[in-house]
C-alpha cells in the first residue's frame, strides 16, 4: 500500500526527493502503475530513478504500463533484446516499436546503474539495445548494405544519449548500384531518427564518411580502401580503430574490417601522424577553453574523457601495428591490453580507468536526466547536489573534490602515458618486453619531432643507463622530462644539452632530481629552451638544485637559471617574468655596488625596464649614479665608485648603460643630488623627463635613493603636461619609428618600435602619466601593467585602450623572451625565415598550426595596441 507516509519516507532517500514526489503522483494515478510500484523490491528502485530522471518520469507518465520494466532491471542478453524487440514491432510496428523499445531498454538500465551497477555492465547492454535497433533497421530497410559502427558504438561503450557514428558499405559498382545503397542507407537513418510520437530511436550519424556530410551516403568496399590508403586525414583513419560491423551484411562487414586494418596500422608510420593526432586534441581543447568550459566539459574539458581516450589511441597507433593484441575497439579493454603488453605500468593503467570509469558514469549521469546529449556539468549548486547524490556523494562539494581528483589524476597520466614506451626501450631489461624494439622507437621518436631518431636513441640509453646514479633517476623521471624535449623548438638539440648537463653532474644533482620530479621538468625545459642557461648548468652543475621548489639559489648565476627555468616551463606567467629577472638583476647591481666598496653616501638608480621591474632576458641595466658630497674629492670617488659597480656588474654576466645620466655619454658618471636637480631644471630636455617616470631606488644608500626618487617624479609629473611638450613626445616616437626601423615595411613585425609595438604602448603609458600624474599621484607607478590598470581606474584612458596596451604589452614582452631567451641575445622583430617563427611559436606554447596561430595573434595584438596607441595620443585632452 503506497500511504503517503511510505512515500515520503521513500522518496527521502532519492536524489531529488522534491522530483521523486512529483513523477510519482503522476504515475500512481494509473492503477497497474500503483501495483508494480508499491512492490517493496521496486518502490527503492522507482524512487532512485524518478527523483533523478526528469525523461524517465515523462515515459512512464506517457506508457505507465511500462512501469513493470522496474520489476526486473537485471541484465539482458542480445538474443532476449532482440525478441522484446520483436514483439514490439509486431504490436506497434517497426518504427513505433523501435523506439519503445529503446525507451524502455533505457529505463530499465538507468534503473540498474542508479542502483550501482558497474560501468562495463551499463555500457555494455547500452551499446546492444543500439545494436538491436540498428540490425531490425537494416534488416528491414538496408539488407544489402554493411552497417560498420564508429566511435562509441563501435567501441561497445555507449553513453545514453550518444551519436551512433556509421558508414555504409556496399558491394558491386556502377552507378545503379550505389544509388540503390545509398537509397537504403538514407532509409535506414530515417528509419531510426526521424522523431515520432515516441521520440527517436537512435540518434544516427553517418558525418564520419569519407568526404564527410557532402560525401556519398554508402561507398563500395574498393572505393572505401582507395579512399582510406590515399585520401584519408589521420584523424579518419584514427576513428577507424573503433571500427566494427553492426549490422547488415556481415560478410561485406568483416571484408570491410578486414581491408582497413593495414592502412590504421601501417608497417610504417609516417612521422607527420603523430603530430596530426595531437593536433586534432589541441583543437578541441583550444574550442572548449575559447567556450570557458575546460574546468566544465566531462568530455572534452582539461582532464577529461578525451584524455583517457586520445592516450589510449596514441599508443595503439604507434604500437597495434605489431602487436595485433592492441587493436581493441574499447577503451578499457585496450588500456588492459597495453598493460598486459608493458606499454603502460600496471599501476597507472589501473588508475587511468578507475577515473574513466568515474568520468564516463558522471556523463552517464547528465544525460540521463532529460535524455540530452550534454557533458557540461551544471552551474546550479541544487542541480550539483542532486547530481552528487545520484553518485552516492553528499553534497556538490563532495563531487567537485572528486571530478578535481579525476581529472588531475587523468591530465597528470595523459601527459606521460605516451612517452612510456620510451623508457621501457632504454629501461635496460635482459628481456625486453614483446612489441618494444628499436625499429618502434626510432618510429616513435621521429613521431616526436626528432630529426635524427637514430642519434636521439643513441643519447637516451646513454642519459638513462642504469650502471650509474643519475641514469636511475632520469629513468625513473622520464616521464616528466620526455614532454618537454619532444615539444620543444628543437628536439635534437636539446636532448644534447640535457646530456652536456648529465655528464657534468654529479651525487648531487642526481639527489635532487631524485627528491623534487618537478627539478627534473624544469631542468628538461630549460636545456630545451635556452643555450645560455645549459652553459651555466654545465658549468657548476650544482646550480640544478636552484630548480628545486622552495630552494633559494646559491649565487646570481643559479638564480638566473632559476627564472630561465620557470618561464620556459611556462610556470611563471608572462606578466611577472620581467620582475622575476629584475629580482635577480637588483641582486647583481648590489653585489656589485658592494664590491666596490662605497665610501660616502651612494646609491644607484634604475630606469627603463630595470627601473619599472620589466626586464626581458637580454636588456641591458639602465642605471645611473647619485652620491652626496661636496667637492672635487667627493666626485672623484663617487666617479671610481660608479666605474667600479659597472664592471662588477658586467663581470657578472650583465650589461650596465649609464647612458640616460644628465648629458649622456658625455656627462660624468654620478652627480650629487643637488648637481641632478640643478640639471633638471635648467637643462634636462622631454626625453629626460619621460625617462624618469620610470625611476627607482635599486641599491646603495636607501634614504638617498628615496630623496632622488621623489624629486624626479616632482620633475616628471608636472602639475599640467604644456602642449608644446605633448607635440615633442607625439613626433619623437614618430620619429624613432621613421629612423630606426629599417627598411619601413619591417616595421609590422618589429615588436620593439614598430607598428604595435612596445614602443607605442610604453610611449601612450608615460605621455598619459605624464599628462595626469601632477594632479593624480596615486597613478605614478613605474611599471608599466600597473600604470595602465591606475589609469583605468580612474578614467584616465578608456577602458578598451587599456585593455588593448596591457594585452600587447604582456604578449610582445613574451615574444622578446622567447627570442631571447636562447642566448641572451637582443632581440626586436620576429624573424623572418618560416622556421624561424616556427620555433618561436612552439617556443610560446602553440600546438596546433603553430606559426599560422602565432602570426595571426601578433598581427591582431599589434593592430589593437597602435589603435589604442593613437587614440591616447590624439583623443585625450
């Protein structure tokens, strides 16, 4: 007897229990319903499903009749479906009764999985309630054509509201005979999809054909394989792993099977496929996180299904071409196989579908409520409470610690599970394990981007040779290390400077490798990405344990390596390398200030970039010297003093410019303070003044350094900007473009002083400072990000100009350290040769059609930076 206390005490329990409520009052109202319902072994069952499931509740609703289906939800096999089937379109007819069919197939396993069911039972029995339904469709509309099954289909792990991807397959030739199969074919896609009263039965999808939606409907089995050897993009073949016959002609199926096998594993892999592979991932990624939704997307997102999947078919493209065991449509099953085959460590096979398990059941889940196609997790917190007790969880807290831990885990794996294979060719078994050879590595390493794989091979069984300390641990810490070669500007050559490293170093480095991966990545990184800093660690190899986390550097050197490190690993952002190398710079300048032992109040200044903390990683140190003294003995010492600090300086591998000092290179070296101010003003020209919004105290005497600071801004920020010196500043930056950018057509791509370039973001930061910092000096900041998010603030300049000049200004400093962080070399415009602006792009971290992406970035940048660059020059007041 369902009393409305047994009611609500069941529905209490549901996910939903407001939703449970509902669905059952519409239900019970149906006598038969109420019987089936009120059974003890079936009221915890409707409950979990109808407080969870908004579709479920309307097919009952509509059929409740059907409510008998939850008196039995176990398992079952293809020869019962295929009766129940049977028996509905003979009561309904074909079409009708597909689609009952499905529906009510789908309750009864939603039921089933709610009710804790393991995820290859659902999947299973999902993937042959469509298998039912697609062999009465071609049985009665498309008998003569093979159904070849795609994607999740074919792979036996359907989702609830999954695409079934297909193409057709037809024998014979001739024009009569491929209109007949593609007649067949359109009939038996209509037959599934077109919506009735009772909905559709299967959402089919015939898109993955050759030649895509304007290809052919059905291609001839000959066709298909010139089409797939000659024509096909890698992601074509790729879908083929999940290929396998449905229903129809079985024969013309496994023909079919049978003919694309050698072209998805090839004896031989072309290189290029590899990268294609990636590409298409990147390409998914990049559109999920243009969409905001990578901490979102279950399928698609940052750690997602795609993940697990995109891994698991790298590695049976590059390893099912000999090993045959590997050729397995579903996931699982070929993660299991690549296991048992010792492509990937048992542990982390377990681990990868333990969390793809719980990924796919969440998506599972999200379908499962209106029987949509999504794999967004909702923004509702209700809607993720309940979504968290359909999966046994407390609360949306609970689901969110637990999709973070999925996916982490599954990002962490996929970035390394491809690279395994690697190590376990130089791991230095007496017997290697079956399917991992020298061929299949030299195959994976030119797969990678390496020119010379042979080369390649011979340097990684020396960098992990087991007889020594530090071969143990790059072994053990290949993984993370792997990565950064292989994506880097030049594979080769930095595999090179990873060995020049290795073979210098000593208990040590092979310690702190040991204890910190994280050393380990930094250190791949940085010989990958920068000649200079391999030099340093060559050097004094113990500078490697500056990479560790937390580990202040020993001296300057190892500090540099420090930030070269982090910003090639891209784990300092763009934005705060110039402070990071100002950091490092300040400790420079004051080693060498003390050095020369300062005998009277000194201290020294830093202007341009050193002075607003934006250094890149080849700027010269604009400094200048001010001291407090009175006499010729006092300038003479302050002059030795000055010399003494720009030679330690450039000892230490840096470069001083004293040039902005009061009448440049012709000037002394140091001026009291009271000589500065003095010169400021009688003689100091705009320039002068521009310069020195960018001021600031780096060593020496601290209250001096204060004193200077704080004059020069009463010198920059004057109290009104005199138009005569707003017109200076206009046609100096004019000027510099017109002169030193050399030939003028260059000047698109000289991200130092051409069009868009620093220069125009730097030259409208300090007019505008110049302009408003006499009334407002709560804007006057010496760096440059700041300066614009004061300006901003107050209104100063408009909002899209100061969104356009800090974009640019934080995208070029990126491309000057990218240039420059190789040899330290200066560097001002993209180079020109496209292999040139290849490097550098793979170098900024773009993947996907990586010099086209970076060109078109730089040019729309740059083109928004000159715009708003005009309009703070021409349109303020």
């Amino acid at each position: 007897m369902l009393s409305p206390q047994v009611l609500e005490r069941a529905c209490a329990g549901a996910p939903d229990p407001e939703r449970a409520r509902t669905a059952l009052s519409r239900i019970i109202e149906d006598p038969g319903a109420r019987d089936v319902i009120a059974r003890d072994d079936v009221l915890p069952v409707a409950v979990r499903l109808l407080g969870f499931s908004t579709a479920a509740g309307d097919f009952l609703a509509a059929h409740p009749a059907e409510a008998c289906a939850l008196a039995d939800v176990s398992t079952r096999s293809r020869a019962q479906l295929d009766g129940e089937l049977a028996e509905d379109a003979g009561r309904l007819g074909v079409r009708d009764g597909l689609r009952r069919f499905r529906r009510r197939g789908m309750l009864r396993v939603a039921a089933r999985d709610l009710s804790g069911a393991p995820f290859e039972d659902v999947v299973g029995e999902l993937s042959a309630i469509a298998e039912a339904c697609t062999g009465a469709a071609a049985l009665d509309a498309a008998p003569d054509v093979a159904v070849i099954a795609l994607g999740k289909l074919g792979g036996r792990e359907l989702n609830y509201a999954s695409d079934v991807d297909v193409v057709f397959v037809h024998d014979g030739s001739g024009a009569e005979r491929q209109d007949a199969a593609e007649r067949a074919s359109a009939a038996f896609v209509r037959l599934l999809s077109e919506p009735t009263a009772e909905g559709i039965a299967l959402r089919v999808d015939p898109a993955l054909r050759p030649g895509g939606r304007a290809g052919a409907l059905s291609r001839s089995l000959e066709a298909m394989r010139t089409y797939y050897e000659s024509h096909a993009a890698t992601w074509e073949r790729q879908a083929l792993i999940k290929a396998r016959p449905v229903a129809g002609r079985a024969d013309l199926g496994e023909a079919f099977i049978g003919a694309v096998a050698p072209i998805v594993f090839p004896d031989e892999l072309e290189p290029r496929t590899i990268d294609e592979v990636r590409e298409v991932k990147v390409r998914l990624e990049e559109y999920v996180r243009a969409r905001g939704k990578s901490g979102t997307e279950v399928k698609r997102g940052w750690g997602g299904i795609r993940d697990v999947e995109f891994a698991v078919q790298l590695l049976q493209i590059v390893h099912g071409r000999r090993d045959e065991d590997l050729r397995e449509p579903n996931t699982l099953a070929a993660l299991a196989a690549l296991a048992e085959h010792g492509y990937v460590a048992e542990e982390d096979a377990a681990a990868l579908a333990d969390a793809y398990r719980f990924l796919r059941t969440l998506e599972h889940r999200l379908q499962m409520v209106r029987d949509l196609q999504t794999h967004e997790l909702p923004l509702d917190a209700g809607a993720r409470t309940t979504l968290a007790r359909s999966l046994g969880l407390d609360d949306a807290a609970a689901l969110a610690a637990a999709y973070e831990r999925r996916t982490s885990l599954v990002r962490g794996l996929h970035e390394r599970l491809f690279y395994r294979p690697l190590l376990e060719s130089f791991a230095g078994r007496s017997a290697p394990r079956p399917g991992v050879d020298r061929d299949a590595t030299l195959e994976l390493l030119a797969g990678l981007g390496f020119a010379a794989p042979g080369a390649a091979y011979e340097v990684l069984a020396r960098l992990v040779d087991p007889a020594t300390r530090l071969g143990k641990v790059l072994a053990n810490v290949f993984p993370v290390i792997a990565p950064a070669l292989a994506l880097s500007a030049d594979p080769d050559a930095a595999l090179v400077r990873l060995e020049r490293v290795a073979a210098a170093a000593g208990p040590r480095v092979a310690d702190a490798l040991a204890n910190d991966p994280g050393a380990a990545r930094r250190l791949a990184h940085v010989v990958a990405a920068s000649s200079f800093a391999t030099d340093l660690l060559a050097a004094d190899p113990d500078r490697v344990l500056a990479l560790e986390a937390d580990r202040p550097p020993e001296d300057v050197q190892a500090a540099l390596v420090q930030v070269a490190a982090r910003y090639a690993a891209r784990e300092l952002a763009p934005k705060d390398t110039g402070l990071a190398l100002a950091g490092v710079a300040d400790r420079v300048v004051a080693e060498a200030l003390a050095d020369a032992s300062p005998d009277l109040p000194f201290a020294v200044i830093g202007l341009g970039k050193l002075g607003a903390q934006e250094l890149n990683f080849a700027s010269d140190l604009d400094v200048v010297f001010v001291y407090e003294g009175e006499g010729a003995g006092a300038f003479r010492q302050a002059t030795a003093i000055g010399e003494r600090t720009l030679s330690g300086i450039r000892d230490a591998g840096w470069e001083p410019d004293a040039d902005l000092r009061p009448e440049g290179r012709s000037g002394p070296l140091a001026k009291s303070l009271a000589a500065y101010l003095e010169y400021w003003e009688r003689y100091a020209q705009t320039w002068e003044f521009q310069s020195l919004t960018r001021v600031r105290f780096v060593a020496g005497d601290e209250m001096l350094g204060r004193r200077f600071c704080a004059f020069a801004h009463d010198v920059a920020f004057a109290e009104y900007l005199p138009v005569d010196r707003v017109g200076e500043i206009r046609r100096m930056r004019e000027r510099i473009e017109r002169e030193r950018v050399r030939p003028p057509e260059a000047a698109r791509f000289h991200f130092k002083l051409g069009y868009g370039s620093l220069a125009d973001v730097q030259f409208a930061v300090e007019l505008s400072l110049m302009r408003f910092g006499g009334r407002h000096p709560e804007i006057r900041t010496s760096r440059t990000l700041e300066a614009i998010e004061r300006l901003a603030e107050r209104r100063l300049i408009e909002d899209g100009a100061a969104l356009a000049l800090g974009e640019a200004f934080i995208y070029l400093s990126d491309v000057k350290n990218a240039l420059e962080v190789d040899r330290r070399v200066h560097a001002e415009a993209i180079p020109g040769s496209p292999e040139d602006q290849l490097a550098l792009a793979r170098r900024l971290g773009y993947e996907e059609y990586p010099r086209q992406t970076f060109l078109e970035d730089y040019r729309r940048i740059t083109r928004r930076a000159r715009r708003a660059m005009e309009r703070v020059f021409y349109e303020e007041g």
